[in-house]
C-alpha cells in the first residue's frame, strides 16, 4: 500500500441510502412470507392456470386486467391555539425618618409599578378535495392475493393539461360486482395530480431571484 507524503486527506462521503417507497417495501414482504407456499416442481397445482377460475366473475385478478377506480378523497385540519398572560409589580421606596426625625418630604422618595398583559388569538384550517374516476391495471398480484393497481389519466382542454396519477394496493373483496372500487379501499395509496398550462405558469412560485428582490426592495 503506498501513501503520498503530503497529500490531503479527502473527505469519505457517506453512502447514500436508497429510500424504498411504502408499496415496494409491501412486496418485497408479500413475497418474502409466501415463498414457502410456492408450487412445487413436478407438482399437478398449478396456481396461475387458466380454467381454475372457470367460474369466477369478470372483476379484475390477474396481472394485466383493469379496473375502475372511483377517487373521492376529502381532508380536512383545523387547529386554534388561545395565549393569555399577565404580570403587575410594584416597588415602593422612602426614608420615613432620620436620627429619629421624621422626615414626610422623604417618605415617597420612589414608587414605581408597571403591568404586562399578553391576549393572543390563533386559528388555522385547511381543506382539500379531489373527486375523478379513472380507470387503472393490475400491475401484480401478489402471493396473498392482493393487487398492485396502477392508473394514470391525462385531460387537455384548451392547453390546460391535468395529469392524475394513482397507485395503491387493492383486496379482490373490495371490488364490487361491477369491477369497480373506492379509492377509500385503497392501500398504501398515492395519488399525484399535476398541470401544465397559462394557470399553472401563473400560480407557480416566483424564482429565488424574483424573491429576494420582494424582500429587499420597499415598494
């Protein structure tokens, strides 16, 4: 091993951690947990056959296979907060007497007092709704039974562009007669919706430049 006298020693970065998103995670412990129910070589079960759900309904259960999602996400926060303080003092001095004289035009010498109050009022709130139907794809099932679905729908009217984009894991129990499902039965969901248009290059945040020029100038 050979060292450069002299040379500085360069800083070891720490290896950066890749961050394993929720549904991914899920996975990988689906199929961690079922690897032991896996069919055997040799063996006459085969549990992706096709006739084996000869006389199941047309609902969604294979890789591939759609499915109606019906989006109806409602949240809604409110936080008061209420701060009320108060403080009163008071200092009295004086030299009522001397040598045994009394001496009145001393006895109030220096009064002083003061009073502190503090009434604060506090209220936040924020609501958000998002309604759409879209329709997605069973992108895997997993070994328990439950799916992965994963959709997207893009809507352009007059050069305004909205994208939703929905990915979640869904039981087979929770889809009706009529292949749909609630984005309420959902698990893991995300939901992203982006735009691209005049509306969205109007409400998009002002550039660092922009910004520190509001806070420098006055007017």
């Amino acid at each position: 091993m050979l060292f450069a006298a002299g040379a500085p020693a360069k800083d070891k970065k720490k290896p950066s951690v890749a961050v394993v998103p929720e549904i991914d995670r899920y996975r990988e412990e689906v199929q961690r947990s079922q690897r032991s129910m896996e069919a055997q070589p040799g063996s006459l079960w085969t549990p992706t056959a096709r006739l084996l759900d000869a006389g199941a309904d047309l609902r969604a259960s294979h890789t591939g296979d759609i499915l109606t999602i019906v989006v109806q996400e409602d949240a809604s926060a409110v936080a008061k907060g209420t701060t009320k303080t108060s403080r009163s003092s008071a200092i009295k001095a004086g030299v009522p007497s001397v040598a045994g004289i009394s001496t009145p035009a001393l006895t109030g010498l220096a009064q002083a007092s003061m009073d502190h109050s503090l009434n604060g009022d506090g209220a936040t709130s924020r609501e958000n709704s998002l309604r759409a139907t879209l329709t997605a794809r069973v992108s895997e099932v997993l070994p328990n039974g439950n799916m992965i679905v994963e959709g997207s729908k893009s809507i352009t009217v007059n050069s305004e562009t909205q994208v939703v984009t929905l990915r979640g894991v869904a039981r087979p129990f929770d889809i009706s007669t009529s292949n749909m499902i609630e984005s309420s039965r959902l698990g893991l969901l995300e939901i992203k919706v982006n735009g691209k248009g005049v509306v969205n290059d109007v409400i998009r945040r002002p550039n660092f430049i922009y910004r520190l020029l509001l806070g420098i100038l006055p007017f």
